[in-house]
C-alpha cells in the first residue's frame, strides 16, 4: 500500500515539539515517507534536516519543485504565512495542512479554501485538542446523551508564562494600532482561542449564533502590541452559553474548565492532567463516574492504551496509536497529520478541514465585538469587519502589500 510522502515547512518551536517528531515516528511504523523539511533560517532547516536525515532548504517554491512526488505540506509557519505557503502548495497539486489559527482573518481563510477547491486538493487545519484522548472521550459522553443538554460550557485560561504585574505601565487598552507585530503569532485571543472556540463548539453540540466580548492590553509593551486578556459570551443555536476567558498577565492560577448538562457534569481544575472528574444522575442520584486508563510503555514512551468510563453501558476510548512511541498529546498531532495524508491518498475529506475557518471566524468575532464597545457580533460573519481592516492596514504599512486583496 502507498504511504503519503510528507514534507515539513517552518522548524520552530511547534514543529520541534509536535509536528516532527511526531512525522518521525509514523514514518518510522511505515505510516508516512518523510521527505524534506524547509525554513527561512539556514541554521534551522540544516539542523533539522541533520536530526531527521532529510533534506532541507530554505525556500519552499525551491523543495517543492524538487520533490514533486510529496502528497502532504505540513506548514508550521507564522500564522500571517499559513495562506500564502498553502496556496503554493495546493498550485502543485499538494495537499497543504496549516497550524492554528488556519489565518489570521477569514479572507485569508478563504485564500486556502479556494486554492484548495481550484486545483483539486484537500486541506486540513491542525487542530488537536478535540482529537486527544481526554476530548475523544467527553465528547463521545456528550453524544451518548450521558450529561444530558447541554447548558454551559466554560473555559477559563490564564497563560503559562508565571506572574506579570502591572507597574505603572500606563492606562489599560483595548484593541490599538498596530494590532499586532506580524511575528510568528497573533493574540492570545485568537492564538489559544481557536483551541478553545473549537471545543466549545464541540462541547455545546451546536454552532454559535453570536458573540459578545472584550480584550484589554494591561501590559504595554512596544514589543508585543496585541491583547494580554480577554473574555468572551457565545450564544449558541441550541441554547447553550459558551464562555471563554484568556489572561496572560497577573498571578498564574488554575486553569478551569467545565461541561455542565441536564443531567451530569464534567468539572476540570486543570485540563493538562490526565484526569477529570465526571458526576452523571444515575437512578435519581447524582453519583460520580468512574473512569479507568490503561497504559503502558513502548520504546521508553509512556502509552495511554484505552480509557473506558464505567457507565451502563460503558463507554471506551481505544488509542489508535496505542503501538506507536506517541504520547496522550501527541496523539492529536498524529490524528491531523493522518487525517490529511488519508485524504491526499483516498481522495476524501479530511476531519477538520472548514471547522478551522469557524474557528477564526468566532475569534474574529470576539475582536470586532471588543471594538464595538462589546456589542454582540451575528454568525456567521458576512462582510470584512472592522478588525480585519485594521490587521490589513497594518500589515500593508509594515510590509508594503495587503495580507490579502479584500
């Protein structure tokens, strides 16, 4: 049976730690042919070429027209590149799969999704959460009707990066010009919010209806112009509220989040454990679930083998990568990637694909609601918004040329 052959573009942070290890253990079960890797900097791209015995380059146009037999372009560039670096690749008849956010406003969403149609290729977003275990597993809760309706849905996320603390920084803002540095991200509120936006979506079973929010900058800093907080409502289709808090200033504290049903709930104090506690009406009685992990080692690794939670009957998560050297996050990230490859060799759609455009879209959302003094923002998003023109004109001043014609 043909293997996909897979090439790597962008080798920083996220591609170390996720991506090519990652294409490195499925390439090395027979899964994949990992073909060559590429990034601007020379240093990067000789130095993960060396660790993985691939060839590396510097331009893309340059590996891809050399390796015309690569089926997949796993693009881990920065956010304001995904469109541009997918575009060239599904005019080559490559199947492009970009990090998140899938771009950084809908028309650049759109740029993907039109080159991908127009020439007859898949693409698909590297969303992961909702493909890790611990979300395979609600998830299939939530659709065997074990917490009931869903009412709420709520996510609370202060960022990792220890304390920061205002010292006479100057007023709070909201969003400013620039709105943003063009770097290898954008705002917290969209960078981790997509993640969040996605398992809302999932978690309420619904699509969004609108959106209400607000950011603040509370840190000024010349260097990192965009949001350090924000906060979001979503009123979804089913009547479900969905709420979504980032903060990446003051004292770091427990991440939160929560699944609250008719008839059950799943509180989690800090959703980076590999446990979470779920608590069901069972004959009339709130009682607590029960939830069993079996595990086990390959090459070193420690290997989520299945969960099964004891229900009546019983629901089981089985890990499909549970022979692979994968551990429970990188499950997620070998989901993706074989999502795409799949799609390139069977010609079907992959998992994802569109759902990363909604995302952005709720993400857009929270922003242009924030501008709007936190007036509700209507789904789906019909017209250029004001905070997509303001990320263009900045880009246009900082670069020369639009993100992308609007």
């Amino acid at each position: 049976m043909r293997k996909a052959n897979i090439a790597s573009v962008g080798c920083g942070a996220v591609a170390k730690r996720w991506h090519l290890p990652t294409i490195a253990e499925l390439t090395k079960r027979g899964d994949l042919n990992f073909i060559a890797v590429c990034d601007t900097d020379e240093a990067k791209a000789s130095e993960t070429g060396e660790q993985y015995g691939v060839p590396h380059y510097t331009d893309v146009e340059q590996m891809l027209d050399k390796h015309k037999d690569i089926d997949v372009v796993d693009i881990c560039t920065g956010d304001y590149e995904h469109h541009k670096v997918a575009k060239i690749a599904a005019e080559r008849k490559m199947h492009p799969m970009v990090e998140k956010p899938m771009a950084p406003t809908l028309p650049c969403c759109d740029v993907i999704i039109n080159s991908a149609k127009q020439n007859g290729v898949h693409f698909e977003v590297a969303e992961n959460y909702f493909r890790m275990p611990n979300d395979r597993i609600l998830i299939k809760l939530i659709t065997e009707g074990v917490l009931g309706d869903i009412m709420r849905v709520h996510f609370i996320e202060p960022s990792g990066r220890g304390r920061q603390f205002v010292h006479g920084s100057g007023k709070p803002q909201g969003i400013a010009r620039p709105v943003s540095t063009f770097g290898s991200h954008s705002g917290v509120c969209i960078d981790m919010g997509v993640h969040r936006m996605s398992q809302l979506r999932f978690y309420a079973q619904s699509e969004p209806k609108r959106i209400a929010g607000i950011t603040k900058q509370f840190l000024l800093n010349t260097e990192r112009v965009y949001e350090d907080w924000g906060h979001a409502i979503v009123d979804f289709e089913s009547g479900a509220v969905g709420i979504y808090e980032a903060s990446q200033v003051g004292e770091e504290t427990i991440r939160y989040s929560q699944v609250m049903g008719t008839k059950g709930v799943m509180t989690n104090a800090n959703y980076w454990t590999s446990d979470f506690p779920i608590r069901a009406i069972v004959n009339g009685e709130m009682q607590d679930i029960p939830i069993e992990r079996e595990r086990h080692t390959v090459d070193g690794v420690d290997v989520l083998s299945r969960i099964v939670v004891h229900t009546d009957p019983q629901i089981v998560y089985e890990n499909p990568f549970r022979e692979y050297a994968i551990d429970d996050w990188n499950v997620g990230t070998a989901e993706e990637i074989m999502s795409i490859a799949n799609a390139a060799l069977h010609d079907h759609e992959p998992e994802y694909g569109l759902n990363g455009r909604k995302d952005v879209e709720m993400c857009i959302a929270l922003y242009e609601s924030s501008l709007g003094g936190m007036t509700p923002v209507d789904l789906p998003i019909t017209e250029i918004t004001n905070y997509e023109g303001m990320v263009n004109d900045d880009y246009r001043e900082a670069f020369g040329h639009d993100l992308v014609l609007l």
